[in-house]
C-alpha cells in the first residue's frame, strides 16, 4: 500500500468530515439565496440557518436566541470579552483572565487594557496548568464585570474548572465566559451544567469548515457589538450569514456530539500509548495535567532540544505535529503556556505537541514512536548544552529516513 501522511496536529485544525462536506455544498450552488431576502430561494436558506441555530442550541442547553454565528473562535472571544467589556463599563473596568489562555484572548485583554484603561488580572497556574482557584478568589474585586477562563488549553490540553469558577461568583453579579474551541467534540459542552454566560466555539477544531464559529450569550448578558452594519444576528453582529459554513459547523457539532463517547476511547488509547512510548526517551517530560487532560493531546518537552528542529525532522517522515499553538508556531519565543507553568526558558524551547484524530491508527503511532527516538537523539549530539547521559538513545532505521508503509 501506499505511504499515507501521519497527521497529529488536530488541535490546529481537522479536516472536514465528508459527511459535513456532503450538508454544505447544495449551499453554495442552488441554494444561493441571501437569507434576509424574502423570495423563495431565499426563505430556504432562512430555513437552513434557523435549523443549524437549533441544532446548536439544543447540543449547548442553550434558547436558539442565545447562539450567534461568527467567522470564528478569535472573533467570537473579541465579541464576548470587549462586547461585555464596554457594556458594562459604566459598572466596573476590571477583567480577570488566566496566564495561559489562548492569544485571541490574551490579546484582546491587552488591547482594552493598553486603549482603553481597562485592568487586567491575569491568573497564576500551577505545574500542570490548572488555575489557582485562591488567587481568583483573591483578585475578585466591586468592578470585577467579566472572567475569562478557557474550558481546556490548546498547547498542553489541561481542563479547568470551570464549574467551580461559576460556583465561587454566582450571585455577584460578574459574567463568565469560556473559550471552548479545543474542548468541543471531547468533552461534553452544556452552557447550564458548566454555569457559563459566555462561550466560544469554532467549526475547524471538529471537523467542520474554516471561517465560521460560535458565540453563545445567555439571555441577560447584553453585548456592545463589535461590527456594525445590517442587523444579522439580532443585531448583535452584522454581515451576511455564512450559510454553508454554519450548515457545516451545525452538521459537525452534531456529528462529534453523537460520535463523542466513541472518539473518546480510540483517542485515549492512541494517547496513551504515545506517551508511554515517547516518554522512554531520556530527558523527556509530559506537560500538562497527567489524567485531567484532552483525550486526544500528548504534549512534551526535551531537554537540549529545539522543538522546531524535531517538526522538520518529522516533517521530512511524513509526520504533521506542532510545537505548541498554531497561532504562534513560527515565534521563536517559548511558549507562555509553558513558562506560566513553570518549565524553564531552555526546556519550553523543546515542546512538542502531538494530538490525534478519529482516523488515526495504533501503527501511526508506532511509527511516531519509532523515528522520535532517533530524531531527538541526533539533535542532541549537535547541541553544546546536552549532558553525556542526554545523548544515549540510538536512531533507529525508520528515523534515518525510511518510513514503513502504513494503511
């Protein structure tokens, strides 16, 4: 059989599931129609956006009045944290978010903080990326308006709790949002249960399309919007609806909803059994929480290791990971995930993320295990820093450059 690419990056994107693909294209072709038209061809499309709305509601636990369709998670984030923001500025101008969120969060907290006179209180987090919950208690302040704490991380998969966050402000009056982008399709997102105002989502990260994404409002939690013109989404953001993206996103969701429980086990086992195996190597190092993680994320350190030279090495074998967030793979700064928990400036440089997908298989990962070995070891021997002991791990013939045939 034919070689096959090895793609273990799906916390950057996915593909998009044929099924979801097969729901859209009628939308790009003969159902055209600009849903706030009133002509026939129009009132389908209408009809197709109302039912994505409810499919979406319905899996959130949420009114179909409270879901708003956007280009994306960053976007979605923006429109909760400044949409809540300047809303409620006349209350209070104090925000509190965590060390290790994603930028699409960081920076618009920087943004209002640097423009507009916001104050920012960014969370500490412990070892494995967990948030401490004392300090959050601490930083609550009168004009405390809005938390923002991610619901997973998308560097180290580390899940926060969330519930307990809600539970330690209810009743004071201070909205909480979450950026569920990486926990969509792994873990189960029902707005109530998880005690959420705001909450953000994107199609790409479960096998739907780029360039449309979620944000759910709880009825009571009034947005400044942040885009002006027509009054698509009840006025909340204004553009053309995206109709086949938002038939696909809707599709997707539904899709990992149903299909959760069974993607879940194939991806802890395909998990496991990588970090079992990589972490053999001699100064190699998990990073994130040890249980209370993603079921599909494996993420690492190597010590005299740069994190970029083990992707293009992998790269040349045919293996897609990352060495932390897509959003900033190309910097050549170590990750702020990894330095809000601690791991020195020298080993962050060595991060490796590799997370699986439901059409992964047990000999792809074989194979992973197999080359990386070689790759690490061979990287080593160039570096000045690397102690004797660190360099000890023979390549193997596949890391040299063959790889072995998978189906």
């Amino acid at each position: 059989m034919e070689d096959k690419l090895i793609y273990l990056d799906h916390a950057a994107t996915t593909p998009v599931d044929p099924r979801v693909l097969e729901a859209m294209l009628p939308f790009y072709t003969e159902k055209f129609g600009n849903p706030s038209s009133v002509y026939g061809v129009a009132r389908e499309v209408r009809a197709a956006l109302d039912g994505a709305r409810d499919t979406v509601a319905d899996i959130l636990g949420a009114r179909s009045s409270e879901i708003i369709f956007t280009s994306g998670g960053s976007e979605s984030d923006n429109l909760a944290i400044k949409g809540i923001a300047f809303a409620q500025r006349k209350r209070g101008n104090h925000i509190i978010t965590s060390a290790i969120e994603h930028h699409a969060v960081l920076h618009t907290c920087d943004y209002l903080e640097k423009h507009f006179g916001f104050e920012i209180t960014r969370l500490p987090v412990d070892k494995h990326g967990v948030i401490d919950l004392d300090a959050l208690a601490n930083a609550l302040r009168p004009t405390t308006t809005l938390i923002t704490i991610m619901m997973a991380n998308n560097e180290v998969g580390t899940i926060e709790p969330i519930v307990e966050i809600a539970r330690m402000i209810n009743g004071k009056g201070i909205f909480l949002h979450t950026d569920a982008v990486q926990a969509a399709g792994s873990l189960e997102i029902d707005v109530n249960k998880l005690g959420v105002d705001l909450l953000s989502l994107s199609a790409h990260k479960f096998y739907g399309p780029k360039g449309v994404g979620v944000l759910y409002a709880r009825r009571g939690a009034t947005l400044l919007p942040q885009q002006q013109g027509g009054g698509q989404e009840r006025h909340r953001r204004a553009g053309t609806e995206n109709a086949a993206g938002i038939v696909g996103l809707a599709a997707a969701l539904k899709l990992a909803n149903d299909e959760m429980e069974s993607r879940n086990a194939h991806a802890r086992r395909l998990r496991d059994r990588l970090i079992e195996g990589v972490l053999r190597i001699p100064r190699s190092m998990l990073t994130g929480h040890p249980t209370n993680r993603l079921p599909n994320n494996a993420s690492f350190c190597f010590e005299y290791v740069e994190g970029e030279s083990i992707l293009l090495n992998h790269d040349m074998l045919g293996v897609c990971a990352s060495s932390g967030s897509a959003c900033t793979s190309a910097s050549l700064e170590p990750s702020h995930v990894l330095r809000a928990m601690g791991v020195p400036v020298e080993v962050a440089h060595g991060s490796l993320r590799a997370t699986s997908g439901k059409d992964n298989i047990e000999e792809q990962i074989d194979y992973v295990i197999s080359v990386l070995p070689g790759i690490v070891a061979r990287l080593r021997a160039m570096s000045p820093l690397a102690e004797p002991e660190a360099t000890t791990s023979e390549p193997s013939p596949a890391s040299l450059g063959t790889k072995p045939t998978i189906g």
